[in-house]
C-alpha cells in the first residue's frame, strides 16, 4: 500500500469530498487548499497537479484491497465462508468509499481527460488474482462449478449495490425507508442477503 504523510490523507480526504459533491472540473485546488487548512504550494509539492491528486486517491482507496483478499484466503474457512466473506468486504468498501467510487465511475465514463491509470489497473489486477485464488480453492474441493466466468463476479457483486446506491430515493420511497440508519441497516442485512444468495447460485453446483 502505498504511504501518504498525516498532511497528505488530510488533502486527499478533502479532495475526496470536493470531488465528488461539486465535481473535479468544478472543485479548484485553493478551494481543497482551503478546505485541508494547507496552501496551495504544499499542494503542488505533494501531488504537482489536480490530475495526480485524482490517482493518488485511487490508488489510496483501492491498494489495500489485495491485503484483506490474502488475509480472507488464509483462513480457516470453507471456500463457501471465504466468498461470504469476500462479499461482506466489497459491500463494506464500496460504501465506506462511496464518494470515491462515484468520482471513479464519472472520469471513466465521460474520458474527458487522460490520467495515467496504469497503477489502478495493477490493483485491480492484483486483486482479481487473490480473488480467483479463492474461487479456485471452491473448485479443486468440487464445492463450485469449473464453468464460472469469474471476472464477472466482482461486478456482478458491485453493480448491484451501486446501482442500489444510485436509485436511493426510488428504493427509499418503494420500500419505506425514512432514515440514514435505516437505509445502512438495509444494505448490511437484506441486500447483502441478497448478493450472497446470487453469487452462491452462481458458483455451486445445482442440487
């Protein structure tokens, strides 16, 4: 994981959220300067531009991720336990570092500007192999199926939380959630249920 100083977490934290609720074209570095209490030179000689400020909040959000794979893989568990577990990480990291995930997802979509994600895709590829690792061990035992596509599962995970994240106000309403709690409590308990028993369906053999 790459190591950042108190001074350097305080201005990415703050990047972090300007970012994501006005926008990295909309959120100018005097205004994180402002926001981290440092000046604007400190900013420069930490992270030289806006764009590197950007990546260098990436990779701190996502580096660790590979750690926490290895550390679930290790342990005494049935490969069953090991996925439940891989999958209350994902959902636990997706909405601690909701704001991050919605910066990440607006600069890939739009590719308005070139950054150089060659570090990103280290991670992501990192944490794929400890991810397949995982899903391998289930197979070996005959516990899981050998014709799972297992690069779709990481998404299959994400992109029904995220998409549960972006339609807030219709899942509130639909299903009478009225508070911040509330909704938390959902996400922990019954979409994670939920996820779980998608996953598993996809990766077990058929009775």
């Amino acid at each position: 994981m790459t190591e950042y100083n108190d001074k350097q977490l305080e201005i990415l934290k703050a990047a972090e959220i300007l970012f994501a609720s006005e926008g990295f074209d909309g959120t100018s570095i005097r205004s994180i300067a402002k926001a981290a209490k440092v000046n604007i030179a400190m900013i420069s000689y930490y992270f030289g531009s806006k764009e590197k400020m950007l990546e260098a909040l990436i990779i701190y959000r996502t580096s660790d991720m590979r750690m926490q794979l290895d550390i679930i893989s290790k342990e005494d568990l049935t490969p069953s336990e090991k996925v439940d577990r891989l999958i209350d990480l994902y959902i636990s990291r997706i909405n601690k570092n909701k704001c991050m995930y919605q910066i990440l997802h607006f600069e890939l979509s739009t590719k308005k500007r070139i950054m150089d994600m060659k570090a990103f895709t280290d991670v992501k590829r990192q944490n794929m192999e400890a991810f397949t690792k995982i899903i391998n061990e289930g197979q070996e035992q005959g516990i899981f199926r050998k014709d799972v596509n297992i690069n779709l599962i990481p998404p299959t995970i994400m992109g029904t939380l995220v998409h549960f994240q972006m339609n807030r106000p219709f899942f509130e309403a639909h299903l009478g959630i009225s508070t911040d709690e509330a909704y938390e409590n959902y996400i922990e308990n019954e979409l994670t249920i939920h996820i779980k028993q998608t996953i598993k369906a996809l990766l077990v053999h058929e009775n």
